[in-house]
C-alpha cells in the first residue's frame, strides 16, 4: 500500500469513527468519499488485502437481499466477510465497507449498475452476480440498452470476472452476448412451469441479436422465463443451476436447486414470499456455492436471516400487522401487489412514491403499474403518500381505486379508521420514502419476527 493510499485509509477510518462515535450517524458512504479524494486509487489498494477476492451483485431489484445473504451464508462458513450491508453501493459506498478491515477473506459487494463501470477495474471480482434487468429510474440510467452496455464495459475491463446471471431475463443473457467471450459466463433459471398469474407489462419483447419478438414456452413474471428468438438467433442459456419444485406462499418459498457444486439437489426454505425471493435466493446459492460454501451451511445461514433495511420487514402497531417493503419500479410493484393478493385476508394498503434525486424524477413507470389488479380485492383499503401523492391519487383514480392521501404511516392508519386489528397494512414505497416509513414504524411499533 503506496504513502498516499495509507494517509487516504486513515482519513476514511477516522471520518467513519466520527460519523459513528461523535455525530451518531451512518458511515456507509463519507468515509470512502474522504478517501478516494485524497486517493482514487483506493478501491484498488484495499481490495488488494483480500485473501479470497471479492464477489459482486447487481440487478435492478434484489440487490440489498440476495447481497446480505450471500455475506451471512459466507460468514457462516467459517470466512471473514466485508459487505455494505446498507446498500450505499456506488464506489464511495464500496470503497467505505472495505475500510475497516485488514487480512479479510471475501468482500460482498452489491453495486450499482451503472457505477459497476468505475468498481470492477478496481475491485476486481471474480464474481458478479446479476440477478434482473427493468426499467428504473429513466431520467437517470435511460433505457435498458444503455445499462446493458455499462455492465459489459465494466465487465471487459475486468477480464478475470466471471458473469453469474440469470439466465431466464433475456436482458441478463443479452449482456453475456454484449461479451463477445471477453468473460466466463453462468447462469441460474428457473427450470418448469410455475402456472402462476402473470403481470402484463414484460420489459424486454425482442431478440437481443435479431430485434424479432421472443417466444416463451413459459414465463414467470416481466421478461423472465423460458424464452427463444423464432430466428434461432438467441434463446435462453443452459442453466449451471435449475430452481424446480417451486412452492411459493404467503408464508415464504421452498424449491430444490440441483447444478455446479451441489451433490444431486437440494431443497431451499425460506420466510420470505414471492416468485422474486425464489431468484434472489437462488442467485445467493449460486453465490455462496463458487465462495465454497455448501449448501447445508447455507440453508443455516437463511435460517437465521432477518430481513433489514426495510425489505419484507414486518411491524406490530397497536395489533396491527404492518408489512413494510421497497418497490421502485414497474416490476417490483406488481410483484408486491402478487405478495399481497395472495394474503387471502382483507387487507389495506399505503402506497409512498417521491421523486428525489435517488428516485428519480420522471415517475410515468407508475402507469405501467397495474394496480387495476387490486379492483378484484372489494375489502382494500387504500391510501397514497410521498411528494408525487397527488400523481398516485391520480392514477388510482384511472384505475378505479379511491385513494385518500396521507402524510405518514401513522396519519395512513388513521385514516383507516375502525377497520378491524385483523386487517394488515402493506406499506410499498419508493427508495427515498423507505428509511422514513422505517424509522416511523420502528417508533410507533415493535419488529416482528
């Protein structure tokens, strides 16, 4: 480690020791911000401590999950793990997870998708998982083709690196196209028919060679699924590892994987509901599985996994029960309106969009939304929150929901009035609205599970 590079750790230490000890706040991005000033060279001199090298996940949706997983799986192996388990996942947020340690084995990183561009020259994985390509956050990150062209740039620039993607999202297997050889590639999928009802919006319709509309023998939601180009010209992957006896319920998923490093198969279970989770875990397998982890040590490593962050996390409120979770995009809000359909009780939901810079300004995604689902559901109570309410109220009214509007969870539980204790609240927000709604629920209530 070079002069400049050891007074650049020491300034990032000590920016993190004071953010934490004096000013009680979160040090997962200023320290590394602090550093790469007085030496941008950083990432690269500390990911060279690591003993094991370091694994990288990235997606549109999944991110903090599958990466927060994969780090517990691989700690739970007996391996010495950094990991930005709070999501600041561009380079200043990397640079500061890997400040705090010295003779680690593994770092697991989850990185933005357009800052993998700057991260993987310097961090040099010799993973990156990528779990799912949607459309998010157009003002920023623009359409889908230009994401696709960041993570293969970023990728060619690390030759070392090899691709772990999903294999079912043809956008996924159009970035390993995008390769032309430059990187090993694997892929994870699942691998039948899961007869489950399907949003109506998929992300991506045609070949990634051709431009021909893609036929799917099936598909499980969005774009993903078992998919071929009529041409011949482009198709789904060979899968390295299958997902089959998928069970998914309100009460979590269960489905055996079978592929590289495990012996016959194996059956996964988790609290955590949604055809979603079954991607995001099986990604964190196939992880886990190239770090050298079994999967017996795995499955210990989900079992005593909590959701954090406010992911999926579940909150008691006066007896009420409150569901908190993240959706940004188009996908993850019809997947979290597939979660709360198959709650059979009746139900109320809060519905939290903003527009900050780390949401993005242009909220249109939200008429791809098909929140006309939730007309089938005559006991929903609904109400809408967040600075782009008025738009959500809007849209609601197109899809023939009222919708008051409420200024926070409490006020939204408010307005529930009477309703019965037995009727739980979804909470569905946007990036920046999360850690508020978070914050709220953990004053005003208590953590379940």
């Amino acid at each position: 480690m070079t002069l400049r590079s050891s007074v650049a750790r020491a300034a990032g230490r000590a920016t993190a020791w004071g953010l934490r000890s004096v000013l009680h706040r979160s040090a997962s991005q200023l320290p590394g911000r602090v550093g790469l000033a007085i030496d941008p060279n950083l990432l690269s001199e500390l990911s060279a401590k690591l003993s094991d090298g370091a694994i990288v996940v990235c997606g549109t949706n999944g991110k903090t999950t599958t990466n927060n997983v994969l780090a517990a799986a691989v700690e739970e192996s007996g391996a010495t793990v950094l990991c930005n388990r709070a999501g600041a996942n561009m380079e200043p947020g990397v640079t500061a997870a890997l400040l705090p340690g010295r003779g680690a084995d593994w770092a697991v990183m989850e990185a933005d998708e357009l800052s993998c561009v700057r991260i993987l020259p310097a961090l040099k994985p010799r993973y990156l998982v990528l779990l799912n390509l949607f459309r998010d956050q157009l003002d920023r990150a623009g359409e889908i083709d230009r994401v696709q062209d960041s993570i293969a740039r970023a990728l060619a620039s690390s030759p070392g690196t090899t691709l772990v993607a999903c294999g079912d999202d043809p956008l996924c297997a159009g970035v390993a196209e995008r390769l032309h050889g430059s990187n090993p590639c694997l892929f994870f999928g699942i691998d039948e028919v899961l007869g489950l009802p399907t949003d109506r919006v998929p992300e991506a319709r045609f070949c990634q060679v051709c431009g021909a509309e893609l036929d799917y023998a099936y598909r499980h939601y969005a774009q993903l699924g078992d998919f071929a180009c009529p041409n011949g010209d482009f198709s789904r992957p060979e899968l390295a590892w299958r997902a089959t006896g998928v069970e998914v319920g309100r009460e979590g998923v269960a489905f055996d994987v079978s592929g590289r490093g495990i012996d016959g198969s194996v059956r996964v279970h988790a609290g955590f509901g949604g055809v979603y989770m079954v991607y995001n875990l099986l990604a964190a397998l196939a992880g886990a599985v190239l770090c050298g982890v079994d999967p017996a040590t795995f499955q210990r490593a989900l079992d005593g996994y909590r959701p954090e962050n406010g992911r999926l996390q579940h909150f008691s409120v006066d007896g009420r029960e409150v569901v908190l979770n993240l959706a940004k995009n188009p996908t993850g809000f019809n997947q979290n309106i597939s979660l709360m359909l198959a709650d059979p009780r009746p139900k109320a939901a809060f519905f939290v969009v903003n527009d900050d810079y780390n949401d993005g300004k242009d909220i249109s995604w939200i008429w791809d939304v098909d929140f006309e689902r939730l007309g089938a559901e005559e006991a929903l109570s609904l109400v809408v929150g967040g600075h782009r309410a008025n738009d959500l109220q809007v849209r609601m009214k197109y899809a023939g929901l009222p919708a008051p509007i409420a200024l926070t969870v409490a006020d939204a539980l408010a307005a529930l009035g009477d309703l019965p204790e037995g009727r739980p609240l979804y909470v569905l927000t946007n990036y920046s609205a999360l850690w508020p709604a978070k914050a709220e629920l953990e004053r005003i209530g208590e953590r379940r599970g």
